[in-house]
C-alpha cells in the first residue's frame, strides 16, 4: 500500500512540475542572442490562411508575411506613432518625427529576418516571437532614390534563390510603399566584397523601381526607410543603409520594438483579424 502512494505522490509531484514547466514555457521565450523574453499572454489575433515565413520562402520572394510586415512598419511610421519612440538625444536634437511626408515612406524588411510561417486559427506573441527570434528595433534611414534603388539591387543579388543562394538570399528585401522587379536573367555587377556573402553593385541593371507610393521614383528626392537596427548598422547586403545612415544625422534606431510594433498594428488597424487582402501576396515586388 504505501508502495502505491509512494507511486502516486511521484506521478503528482512530476504531473505539478510539467503543468509549471509548461506555463513558463507559454510566458517565456529565448530570443536568437540568448535572452529571456517575457511574452504578453493576452495578445490574441486570427487568421484564415497560413501567412509565410518558413523554409526560407521571404527569401525567394514576395509573401503575404512580408507583406503584413511591411505594412505595420510603413503604418507606424505614417501614423505618428513612431514620435513616441525616438531616444532622447533625437528629442533634445529636435528630431521627434519623420522628416518626409507619407508618399516618401518606404517599409523594407529582409527576408532572412523572417523565420516561421504562422498558421491558419488563431496565434499569439509566442508566433510573433518564432517568426523574429531577433531582438530588432525599429530604424530610421534617411536616403536618397537613388541610394534606395542600389539598395534594392545589392539586396537582391543572391536571386534566384537556390541551395548555394540561400545565405545570399537573406538579404531580399520585403517592402511596403514600393513596386521593384527584379530580373534575374541579367547578371549582377558585382563590386567590393562585402561580408561573406555579399558583394558592393559596381553598377545597376537587375532591379527596376516601378513606383514608390504611386509616384516615379525621384533619384534626387530624398525617402524615409522604416527598417530594423541590423540594416541600419549594416547587415547582410545593407551597405547602402549604413552609408546612408552615417550622411543624414536625422537618421536613427527608435525604443520601438519591431514586434511589439507589429502587435500595435494588428491590433489597431486589423481588429486583431488579418484580412483577406493578406491571404496572398499582393504583387508589390516581381521577380522574373
């Protein structure tokens, strides 16, 4: 008998830590750099499609993950809800908002920054967090169309994508607020290596901005890109990002979480239900 209670106080003792176990687990998660987060348990939102991310598919080309992406950091840009999130040296500085109007606020997000698909039903801040395991803040570049166009076409220079691509494609650039298209029948100029898997565009050629905002690209014109602190300080193929930044001291690395941010958007512009306009992508960039 007293076997047998020693047998069922084991199961209870094991059955309490897994239930303990297991509500950490759902409250926490360690990000790509090895910290604990703690995670909102009360986010909740709905989707009725799979929105992609996984098997490197924001690294092929357009997805309607992207897309959603792109557009919560275009939103939160456009919206002024980014003034809120700049570093106090911005604030004394007097650089307390965007510096441009909407029609030259271009979202880009590379596609090696997007990790997981998430599915079809409902999903919370523990989805968020397996699709960016990265800690990213949200990053102001200032520059030019003509920098924004070398940009594109250094981030898209690993394309088409296969097995010897894939750490190349990383750099693909998801984006709000523009129309590129990509042919992969021309071959890249390739300049001054950079990184171990980029190289500098000696010239341009493969990529054509169709439009930014509805509007002709304007060389000379200058453009907020809404981006993540990696691209910012230079990431991947992000050569451009960092030139620029370092010319425009406007230029800058919000508080705002991109995350959290996506979250804001979800939430205050989606009613918390991602729309059918997501269930594909939406043809923003094309690649031939």
């Amino acid at each position: 008998m007293k076997s047998i209670q020693k047998a069922l106080s084991t199961a209870l003792a094991l059955m309490i830590f897994c239930s303990l176990a297991a509500g950490a687990s759902a409250s926490t998660f360690t990000d790509a750099h090895g910290n604990t987060i703690e995670l909102d348990e009360s986010l909740e939102a709905y989707t009725g499609f799979a929105l992609y991310g996984a098997d490197d598919a924001a690294r092929k080309g357009e997805t309607n993950l992207g897309d959603l992406w792109t557009d919560a950091l275009y939103w939160f840009a456009a919206s002024g809800a980014v003034n809120e999130y700049f570093e106090e040296d911005d604030v004394t500085a007097g650089n307390t908002e965007i510096a441009v109007d909407a029609d030259h606020i271009v979202a880009l997000w590379n596609g090696g920054n997007l990790r997981a698909d998430v599915a079809e039903g409902k999903f919370g801040a523990e989805q968020l967090a397996e699709v960016l395991p990265y800690p990213n803040k949200v990053a102001v570049v200032y520059m030019t169309g003509a920098q924004l166009a070398e940009a594109l076409e250094a981030a898209s220079q690993g394309l088409p994508y296969t097995e010897e691509t894939a750490d190349a494609c990383a750099s693909f650039m998801q984006a709000a607020g523009i129309r590129y298209t990509v042919d992969t029948g021309k071959e890249y100029d390739k300049g001054e290596a950079y990184g171990d898997n980029w190289f500098k565009a000696a010239s341009l050629g493969r990529v054509t901005v169709e439009e930014v905002n509805g509007q002709p690209l304007d060389e000379a014109a200058l453009y907020a890109v809404i981006t993540s602190n990696a691209n910012f300080n230079g990431m991947d193929s992000s050569y451009v990002f960092q030139s620029a930044a370092e010319e425009n001291g406007k230029s800058t690395i919000t508080t705002a979480v991109v995350r959290d941010v996506i979250w804001l958007y979800i939430g205050e512009e989606l009613n918390n239900v991602i729309g059918d306009g997501y269930s594909a992508p939406q043809g923003r960039i094309t690649v031939k």
